[in-house]
C-alpha cells in the first residue's frame, strides 16, 4: 500500500509539501543523435540515452503537515518556509523529492540530486494560496530507499 508524501527532504530536514496537491506530472526525456542519409527512406538514431528528470507538482495551501491553514497569516508563513526549503542555489543544497511511503516496507520512492527550476505562487485568493514547483531530479532513476 502506498502513501502519497510529497516532501523535500535533506540530510537534516524533511518538509511536507501543502496539501491538497492537486497535480503531479513527470517528463522523462532522452538524448540522442538522428543521422539521415540522402535518397533513402527513413533514419537512424543513435546515442539514445535518459536525460534527467522534470516533476512538475501544482497545489494549495490548504493544509501543512496535517495542519489547516486558515487565516492568510498561517497560509504566508507556510508559503515563506517552502521558499526556504525549496531553495537549491549550490550543489551541496541539492536534495531529495520524496513521492511516496509504503508503510509495510517502511521505503520511501524518491528521486535525488534534485533543484529547483521554478517556483510560483499566487496570492490573489486569500482565502486559498495556490503553488507550481518545477523540481529537476538529476539522476532520472525512481529509487526505493529507507527511512
């Protein structure tokens, strides 16, 4: 049974990310070269190989680690703590994008080496915040790890 747990984690810290997440899209993408010859039908690729990984996650700040967010103050001071988690300016902040927890295995399915590529939030609704974090995940690989 799986759990869905979006979380940035690193080495010292683990941040929910708001709830309810509305959207979750990974892109994988490939390298590789098309050679053509002339007069002949058809191509050849070569060289294919997978490029790292794109998340786009989109959501609201409804909730926080199980925590309501009522009042536009409790939604703002999320919001400020996501901006700080999600932060990735060297490669010693990379860090760990956490999917899901399969709570019989006690394992976390997560991509690593990840930054952040974009960011945006909108205030406009101040009854509801909404977010859209694009994460690249390095290594393309979805890996199963413990606690």
């Amino acid at each position: 049974m799986f759990l869905f747990r979006p979380s940035i984690v690193r080495p010292a810290s683990v941040f929910e990310l708001p709830r309810p997440v509305t959207s979750v899209r990974i892109q994988d993408t490939f390298d590789y070269s098309k050679l053509k010859a002339p007069r002949t039908t058809g191509d050849m690729i070569v060289g294919h190989t997978s490029s790292g990984v794109d998340v786009a996650i989109e959501g609201q700040f409804g909730s926080h680690a199980g925590t309501p967010q009522l009042s536009e103050e409790q939604m703002f001071l999320t919001l400020e703590s996501l901006r700080e988690a999600v932060r990735s300016t060297t490669p010693e902040e990379r860090y760990r994008l956490f999917l899901y927890f399969d709570p019989e295995t006690s394992t976390y399915r997560s991509f690593r080496e990840c930054v952040t590529v974009r960011f945006e939030y909108d205030l406009s609704k101040p009854r509801l915040f909404t977010y859209s974090l694009v994460v690249h995940a390095s290594r393309p690989s979805l890996e199963q790890t413990g606690p």
